[in-house]
C-alpha cells in the first residue's frame, strides 16, 4: 500500500494477516511518524493511517522504531484494533483537521533528527552509496555548523 505523509514515498507491506507499516504508526502509546520530514504531509499521513486502519482488525502491525514512553520494555507489534482505539494521536474522535493541527504544531518543535542528512544522501540515490572519491573511499557529507537546530548529543 502506497502510505505517504511521513515521506513521499512511504509504503505498507500487507502479507496475509500482517501489515509492515514502516514509520507511519508507532505503538499506540507512541503516536504516529512526524511528517516534517522531506516531501512529508500531515493531512497525507492522516489519508494513509486511515486507509491502514480500514485493514480487518485483528491485521496485526510492525512498527519501524519503538521509542519506548516512559522506559516501558520494546514492542514491536499491534494490531489494527488496538492502533484505532488506544493511539494517543488518533483515538478519542479525532477529525482530520484535528489531527493535522496537532501534527503541524508537535513537528514544529522536533529537532532534526541526526541521521537525517546521511539516510537523504543514500535514499535520494535509491539505496546506493556514494561513488568513491579519488583516493577510493566512500563519504556521506553533512555541513555541521549550517545545522543550528539539529540534535546531535
């Protein structure tokens, strides 16, 4: 499923009873992906988390990254029942317009996260590396000092 928002090009793996959602969902206890991101749109990711809850709803879900609220042990999978009814960015009878205020305004105030510039470097190229340089080795450039809000410790 073509599932953009938090990228342009994010995706959903469906296979059976299992759905890949990349970063678009987190664990309920976590929320739903930043779409600041390059090419990101809240009212896209909104349209895209939508068309993933509209799955049956014991599809169970994988999430990319599990940011662990309040040091509570890894998880790594849901289920669509549980995302539509307890995702502290999605339940309670959100509305589109309200979901894209809340995202627009939290992703204002992120920082940039640290890998941003190196994953850009290699996606922008479909996954491959950079070519060599003359003295053959590979380098990922990122410009420190003209980052002043990006979260580098």
């Amino acid at each position: 499923m073509f599932s953009p928002g938090h990228t342009q090009a994010s995706i959903t793996y469906v296979i059976g009873d299992a759905a890949f959602v990349h970063d678009t969902l987190f664990q309920p206890d976590g929320g739903t992906a930043r779409a600041d991101f390059p090419g990101g749109n809240a009212h896209s990711l909104w349209d895209s988390i939508q068309a993933i809850l509209s799955l049956p709803d014991e599809t169970r879900l994988f999430t990319g990254h599990d940011y662990r609220p309040d040091g509570r042990e890894p998880v790594w999978e849901s289920t669509v029942r549980q995302q539509r009814e307890t995702n502290i960015h999605l339940s309670n009878g959100q509305t589109v317009e309200d979901y894209v205020s809340m995202r627009n305004e939290r992703d204002a105030g992120l920082p940039m996260p640290k890998l941003l510039l190196p994953s850009l470097q290699i996606n922008i190229n479909g996954g491959a590396l950079p070519k060599p340089e003359d003295n053959g080795q590979r380098y990922l450039k990122i410009p420190l000092n003209a980052l002043t809000d990006a979260a580098w410790d």
